[in-house]
C-alpha cells in the first residue's frame, strides 16, 4: 500500500541496505490470499517473504533485515552493535508504540486498573520495565513518553504500576538512573570525539 508508513519502514530499510526485492502491492479493501495467508494474525501491510517465510510488523521486519543481511548497504548496521546501545535505540521505538498501548491498555483492561485486569499481568510487567527509562527522559529531557494528553490510561497506569510495593522494590532509583544515563552519554561523546 503506497501511502503506508509501516510499509515504508520496510521498504527505507530495504532501500538504506541496498538489497533489491519484488514489492506487491496490495488492495486493502480486496486483500489478496498472499497477505491473508501470510499475516493470518493481523491480516495488514507490510509482510516481507524472505526464503518463501513470511515476517511481519514493520519493526521487525526492520530488525529482521538488519540481522539478515548484516553487510548489505553503504550505510552502517541500522541497530548498533553494542547491547547498550541497542537497547537504547528500541527503547525510542517505543515512541510509536504508545497509540498501540494506549489502545491495548483500554482493551485488555476492560475499565480496570491494569493491563491483567484487577492484578498486574505479563503486559504490565514487560512494560513496567521501562518505566525507569521513561522517568530518565522525563528527567533529563523533559520528555515525558506517556503523557496525559498523547495516552491518559497509560499515564494513569503507569503512576499506578510504580506505586505497588512489588514495583517500588525493584524499580531502580530515577536519580541514580539519570545519573547513569548522564555517564553513558558522556562517554559516547567522548567515543565518537576519538
Ligand atoms: N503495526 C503494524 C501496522 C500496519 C498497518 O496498520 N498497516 C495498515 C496499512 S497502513 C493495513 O495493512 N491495514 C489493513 C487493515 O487494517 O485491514 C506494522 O507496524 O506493520
């Protein structure tokens, strides 16, 4: 579908690797078996057939590329190498994902504190990982990723998350966490001024 962002992002990565590929296109209001049989759970665009598999979501069809094709492209790997950094790159990522959550946490919760409903679940612990990271570029970029205008349930959910004692006893320190960030940063800088 020309006019898809998330099928851009396939073909951006595509194109800054290099690699040429077929690209079909697809009639939204008259989907073709390919895509019905290749993205059976969602049923949109993009999907990628790599070898006759299929990969699907346009992030991962991104990260898929990269690791797939590791040397294609003029330009470097899409996700750095290093662990850190990478993480740090997926956790922008997420930036796209908030309407997704927002949309999930309504959902999932039916009108309930959490995503697992009256009790924390799998969701709210995979996303209350990040609630640290949030709390940094709040602190040190005045970025707040969920906030009440963008998400109000998940900002909500979020204040509610880092309240319960099982959250609070693990969840790192914001300073500290800022503080580490802060370290990191510098050191990058002074990494790319070698
Ligand atoms: N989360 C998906 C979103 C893809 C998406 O929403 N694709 C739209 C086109 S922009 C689609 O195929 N819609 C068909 C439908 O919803 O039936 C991704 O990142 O790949």
């Amino acid at each position: 579908m020309w006019a898809s962002p998330f099928a851009l992002r396939a073909k951006l990565a595509l194109s800054f690797k290099g690699l040429s590929y077929e690209y079909v296109e697809e009639d939204l209001k008259n989907k073709s078996e390919l895509l019905l049989s290749s993205n059976p759970v969602h049923k949109k665009v993009p999907v990628l057939i790599h070898n006759g598999k299929p990969v699907c979501e346009s992030q991962v069809i991104v990260q898929y590329i990269d690791e797939a094709f590791p040397d294609a492209g003029a330009s470097a790997a899409l996700l750095p190498a290093d662990p850190y950094e990478r993480a740090v790159a997926r956790f922008w990522q997420l930036l796209a994902a908030v309407e997704t959550l927002e949309g999930a946490l309504k959902e999932c919760s039916k009108g309930k504190p959490f995503f697992g409903g009256d009790a924390v679940g799998y969701v709210d612990v995979t996303l209350g990982a990040v609630i640290g990271f949030v709390r940094v570029g709040e602190a040190l970029h005045g970025m707040r990723l969920f906030d009440a205008s963008r998400s109000p349930l998940l900002d909500a959910w979020l204040d509610r998350f880092a309240a319960l004692d099982a959250a609070k006893a693990v969840l790192p320190d914001t300073g500290r966490l800022a503080e580490y960030a802060k370290m990191k940063q510098a050191e990058w800088a002074a990494a790319a001024t070698n």
